[in-house]
C-alpha cells in the first residue's frame, strides 16, 4: 500500500486538494459574497469534484511512471517503483480505475447540473495526459508546456462547474462580477504556470541520461544545462516582475500583501542561489520551488483577509 501510495505522490495530491478549496474559500466566495452573491455547488459536489481531480492527478502521476520507468532507472534521479515494487500490470490497472473514477464523477456532476458535456472537459484531459506521457513529453517543449498548462487549470476546475450555476440562479449577475471572480482565479493559475514550468525544466536538468537515452528532447539535452539554468532564471525573474506589478497594481500598501510578497522573493533569491552555486541539490532546487508554489497559493488567505477588511 505504502508504494502505491508513492506512486500517486500523496503529497502532490494533497497540494491540488489545497489549491481548489483555497480557491474555492478564500477567492471565489469572499468575492461574490462582497456583491451579495452565494456559491451554488453544495459542499458533497465541491467534494466530489476534489475527488476527480485529485484521481486524474493521481492517473497521471501512475502513467507518467509507467512509460518512465527506464529512463528513471539510467537517471538515477530518483527511485523506480514500476516494475520494482508495483508491477506494471497492476499500475496500468491502477491508472484506469483512476481515470474511470475522475470521468464517471465529472459527467455525474455535469449532470446534476444539468450541463452534462462539463464531463467531456476530463475526458479529453485524461486522453490529453496519456498522450504527453507517451509521446508529447519526448517533444521539445510541449511537453513542458502541457505539464504546466494542466497544472494551472486545476484551480480554474472551480470556476467550471461554479459558473453555470451562477448563472443559472443569478441570470441578472453583472458581467464585470463574473470577470472580477475570473481575472481573481486566472491569476492564480498563472502564477502556477509559471512556477510549473520552471519546476518541469529544472527537474529535467537531473533526468538527461536517461532522456537522451529514450530520446527525450528537453531543454537540458538540447540547450545543455547552462542555458536551460538561464532559461529557469528568466522564468523566476518574469514570476518576480508579475508579483511586484500585482502588488502595487492591486494591493498597495496593503502591509500583510507587501510582507508576504517580500517573504516569496527571499525565497525566490534562495533559489537562485540553489540553482546556480549548488546545481548538484536536486532535493534543495525542488522542494524551494515547491514551497514557492504552497506561498502562491497560500497567498489566498492573505487575500480572503484584503476581502473581508478592506477593498481590492
């Protein structure tokens, strides 16, 4: 159990499950409750919906490892659990049950709400995943790209099924209402793209033997690892320039949204220095990054208390 448990990476898990309801809780309902709006997916949908998403999470993570399993085992970048601990049969069973699990409750959902094609949205995202793990992942670029991309639709997932409803109950909602919850949500995703896709590139850096091997085009076998360094570092300095935009854009002078952006640059600054003055630190360059990620979402709270004591 306990292996099984690693191959869907729980804490990956837990962290999408963190996204949705910080998203749900503390940007989207403070948002519409300010206008005299409430959120109209009940509290056993919204958590259904968790449960899809969090199982096509888990679906991609399996099959990701299904078809990386050499490639991880000439990297050395990280332990194999397909084919060592987990057979491969077992996983691919796993995979599907995941996935079927994700559709069945996206189209039940869907057709609560009277919108049944919402499930096809999941349904083309787990042919989508596949895809990238057997081919679009070897392409140069795109399969950055997907990764980060999909990882950023997660919190949109709220909006997705909240929307209809809304405007359902509320036909006279105001359309810059829906673009304030919208442009809130967006911003989120972006800055997890962003992160996402600096994270999907400098974990690449640690898998090169193994993907010129399998010949996986990523930005280290193409470029080699300076450049690709210099690439990440644009990346991070581009996330840095959106923070400090939003912050006195948006937020200025709150002090909780000033101290709190300050706090994400430090730790953007000890990145850096992971990345460039100790490139051996697999573990210390991601789990800075994953931090990163947890302060960007975490910043929800900041803006749930910004909601509830003054404006924005």
């Amino acid at each position: 159990m306990l292996e099984f448990l690693k191959l869907v990476r729980l804490k990956n898990i837990a962290f999408a499950a963190f996204m949705m309801y910080a998203t749900r809780y503390f940007v989207v309902l403070p948002l519409l409750e300010r206008d005299g709006f409430l959120l109209q997916v009940t509290e056993g949908q919204f958590s259904l919906l968790v449960v899809a998403v969090c199982c096509l999470v888990a679906a991609a993570y399996v099959i990701n490892d299904y078809f990386d399993t050499k490639a991880d085992r000439i990297s050395g970048s990280r332990g194999v659990i397909v084919g060592k601990t987990v057979g491969r049969r077992p996983a691919i069973t796993l995979h599907s049950l995941l996935n079927g699990v994700a559709v069945v409750l996206a189209f039940y959902l869907g057709w609560q709400e009277g919108c049944w094609e919402l499930g096809l949205v999941f349904l083309a995202v787990s042919v989508l995943l596949w895809y990238y793990s057997f081919r679009y992942k070897k392409c140069f670029v795109w399969g950055n790209l997907i990764a980060a991309l999909l990882a950023a639709l997660i919190p949109l997932n709220v909006l997705l099924f909240e929307l209809p409803l809304l405007y359902a109950v509320y036909p006279e909602m105001p359309a810059g209402e829906v673009g304030m919850v919208f442009h809130r949500v967006l911003a989120f995703s972006g800055f997890l793209f962003l992160n996402m896709l600096a994270y999907e590139i400098n974990k690449d850096i640690f898998t090169v033997k193994g993907d010129r091997d399998e010949d996986t085009i990523t930005f280290p076998v193409r470029l080699r690892i300076p450049a690709t360094r210099g690439i990440i570092a644009g990346l991070v300095g581009v996330s840095v320039a959106v923070l400090a935009t939003v912050y006195f854009g948006m937020f200025f002078p709150s002090g909780a949204a000033g101290v709190y952006f300050l706090v994400m640059g430090i730790f953007y600054g000890l990145y850096l220095y992971l990345l460039f003055r100790k490139p051996g630190s697999r573990g210390g360059q991601l789990n800075c990054l994953r931090l990163i990620l947890l302060l960007g979402m975490g910043f929800s709270v900041v803006l749930f208390y910004i909601l509830k004591h003054g404006s924005v």
